[in-house]
C-alpha cells in the first residue's frame, strides 16, 4: 500500500502535447508566477474586460509554459533566490557606499597637483566558488573608482589601480566577505 502511494505521488501525467498535468505538474508549482504573467497581461492592457482576461489566462499559460521548458524556470530555484534576497541588497547598499568613499579618495588624487599617483597592476585569487560571485566581484571592482579589472581567468583577477593604496586589501575586501556569504545558501 505504502508503494502504490509513493508511485502515486512521483507519477507524472501528461497530455497529449508533453505537458506535465496535476497536482505535481510546474503549472501547479508556479502558480504565482503564472498569476504575475496574468497580472503583467491585464496591467499592459489598461482595462479588465471578459475578453482581455480570457485572452489573458491563454497567453500567460503560454509564456509560463515557455519559461519552464526553455528557460528552467525552478520553483525551489526561485524560493531560494527569494532568500538570498536581503543579503543581496545589503551587498548593493554596501557597494553604493563603497563607491561614494573612493570616489572622495580618488577625486583630491586626481585634482591635487602634489600628489604623485603611482599606477599598479595587481593579481590575487578569489576564494569563492561561483563564476556568478567571481564576475560580481570583477564588476564590483570595476564600478569602484580607481580601479578596474583587467583580466579575470578562473578564480585570478588582474587589477589595474590608479594608486597602490588603492590596492590594499583588494583581495580580501568586504565585497569577498559578502559574496561568500550569498553563495553559502
């Protein structure tokens, strides 16, 4: 009995077109982001009509049908991304802020005539395991003001610094610590 119960549950049905259908089936997993297409639907249409709803729930059940074939959309995929959500945007805040610091730093560099600015080209290996986390590292790099990143080769990056103190603690920076802890979920 316990068998048939568990076939029961993992027994996918489908349709004469390949969909998956019941309770198991993505249509049913992604119920809210079949809502969100219906919504987006009625929202560009401006008005609720029978017509604009019955062509709403047709057109929404296709794109969400092509999203779960081609592009993989993933309900638990999805939850995940949803709880790694706060810590995303704490990492945003954090590289808001740390742009508008170097940019106080690198602005009296480049205005002041005294100041010798010393060029610097720097490698160091990254510690995290994603190519996502490895590429966000690079950008944040880049999108700080005075620095940017030349090459990024597996989990080397090359750095080009207007400044050598520009350069300490690059390679184990806030950006690091705060990318690891969004790929540890």
């Amino acid at each position: 009995m316990a068998i048939f119960k568990l076939e029961q549950i993992y027994r996918k049905s489908y349709n004469q077109n390949g969909f998956e259908i019941g309770k198991n089936s993505w249509l049913w997993r992604g119920k809210g982001m079949y809502f969100l297409y219906f919504l987006l639907w009625v929202i560009f249409n401006g008005n609720f009509t029978l017509e604009i709803c019955l062509f709403g729930i047709v057109i929404a059940a296709a794109v969400f049908a092509f999203t779960c074939k081609f592009m993989d959309y993933s309900v638990a995929l999805e939850i995940s991304n949803l709880k790694k959500l706060g810590k995303f945007l704490r990492y945003v805040c954090v590289l808001i802020i740390e742009i508008v610091k170097a940019n106080f730093t690198v602005i009296p560099m480049i205005l002041s005539e005294r100041e010798e600015i010393e060029p610097a080209l720097i490698r160091f290996q990254s510690n995290l395991k994603t190519p996502a986390a490895r590429a966000f590292l690079a950008n944040a790099i880049t999108l700080t003001p005075g620095t940017i990143t030349v090459h990024l080769q597996g989990a080397e990056y090359v750095v080009h610094c207007l400044d050598e103190s520009l350069a300490d603690g690059i390679d184990d920076s806030v950006f690091v610590k705060l990318l690891s802890e969004l790929e540890e979920d």
